[in-house]
C-alpha cells in the first residue's frame, strides 16, 4: 500500500518536472497591442503538443497503477475467501 502511495506521488510531480524544465518565455513588459500568435518569435510559442501528450501519459500511467492496485488486491482477497471456505469446511 505504502509502494502504491509513493508511485502515485511520484507520477503526480513528475508532469511539474517536465514542464518546469520548459521555462517559456516572458513577454515584454510594455506589450501594448494585440500579437497574433502566428507572428511571434519561435521562443516566444508555447507548443501545446508536449502538454497534451504529457497529460494524456500522466492519466495512462494513473490508470494502469490503479488497475494493477486492484488486480494485487483482488487476488489477496480470493486467497483469503478460499482460506475462509477451507476452515469452514474443516469446521464442519
């Protein structure tokens, strides 16, 4: 259980990681008018593309230790049921 906190912990920070590694640039501070986006300089852009895939990684990996918490858990339980129905038989 401890494993499981600590893995979900560490997927939670990890997309803080990747994204704090990808300081964007700060816009000029006496920006008056409209810039369309398309006519920024390249450093300027902040491509959606890695944020996107970063999130869509984050909820598969979320989902799949979720999953894999379940599936050890439910086999912990039929382990314990089947030990509970060999007692009872032996009771009887």
């Amino acid at each position: 259980m401890k494993r499981t906190v600590l893995l979900l912990v560490l997927l939670a920070l990890l997309p803080g990681a990747v994204l704090g590694a990808q300081q964007p640039a700060r816009p000029a501070a006496t920006q008056e008018d409209f810039v369309p986006v398309g006519s920024l300089p390249q450093a300027e852009q902040l491509p959606a593309a890695p944020l996107v895939i970063g999130a869509y990684a984050f909820v598969w990996v979320a989902l799949l230790v979720y999953v894999w918490s379940l599936w050890k858990r439910m086999t912990k339980l039929e382990r314990e049921l089947a030990d509970l129905q060999r007692r009872v038989q032996k009771q009887r």
